[in-house]
C-alpha cells in the first residue's frame, strides 16, 4: 500500500471555505475539505505560519471560523524544529526573486513544505507562487 500523500495547506485554502464573493473557489474547497481532507485521503499539514496568519484576522467571526475549521478537520501542524532553515530557504526564494520581497508569508509557506519533505502545497495564491504580481 502507497503512503499517503503529504499536502500543505496555505492559508487561502480555509479561508475559501468562507469566501461568499467568490462561489466557484469556494464550492471547490468545500468540496476538497468534505471529500478529501475529512476522509483522511491525504496527509494534511499546516504550520505556524497559518496559525499566526489566521491569528491576525480581524474579523473575529471569520478567525473563530477558522480556528473551528482547522480543529474540525484531521490536519497536523508541522513542528518546526529548525526554524533557521525555512527563514533561510524562503529569504533565497525572495532574494532570487521567484517569490516577491513583500509576500514573505508564502515564501515561508513553501519553504517549510521543502524543507519538511511535504509532497504537495496547496494554495488558491497560485499568481504569487508562480511569480505573477
């Protein structure tokens, strides 16, 4: 038997469980959370980074929702043991500039994936991420 699948997931991803002004993405990710990610079909992860980016929404509702969500669903959190790697890896990914110097949140959000062996990084930020501004 294959292992699962390991998959990261940005922040955009849960935020478009609850993004109305955008039915199709969000029809989508429902979608991905109800039959994907709740049936255990791929290995989830999150990192601080997603934590610390939810943390800063303001829209208390929409945080709490967020916070729900990641405990509703079977998701780990990355355990960052080397936090000098990741900030290291992402500074080379902006300093190259394959990702934009003011977008260091989705450099960190890739850099963990490589660093931590993280097979695939799910993200609706795919224009940062392919180096379109």
């Amino acid at each position: 038997m294959k292992p699962k699948l390991k998959i990261y997931l940005d922040t955009s991803v849960p935020n478009f469980l609850f993004a109305d002004d955008a039915p199709e993405k969000k029809n989508i990710t429902i979608d991905f959370f109800e039959n994907f990610i709740s049936k255990g079909k791929y290995h989830a992860y999150i990192s601080e980074f997603v934590i610390a980016e939810i943390e800063d929404t303001r829209n208390e509702e929409k945080r709490t929702k967020l916070f729900t969500t990641l405990s509703k669903y079977p998701i780990d959190v990355v355990q960052i043991t080397d936090q000098t790697e990741v900030n290291e890896l992402a500074q080379k990914y902006m300093d190259a500039g394959i990702i934009p110097a003011n977008k260091v949140m989705d450099a960190l959000h890739i850099a963990v994936s490589v660093v931590y062996g993280i097979n695939v990084l799910v993200s609706w930020n795919y224009r940062h991420f392919s180096k379109h501004q």
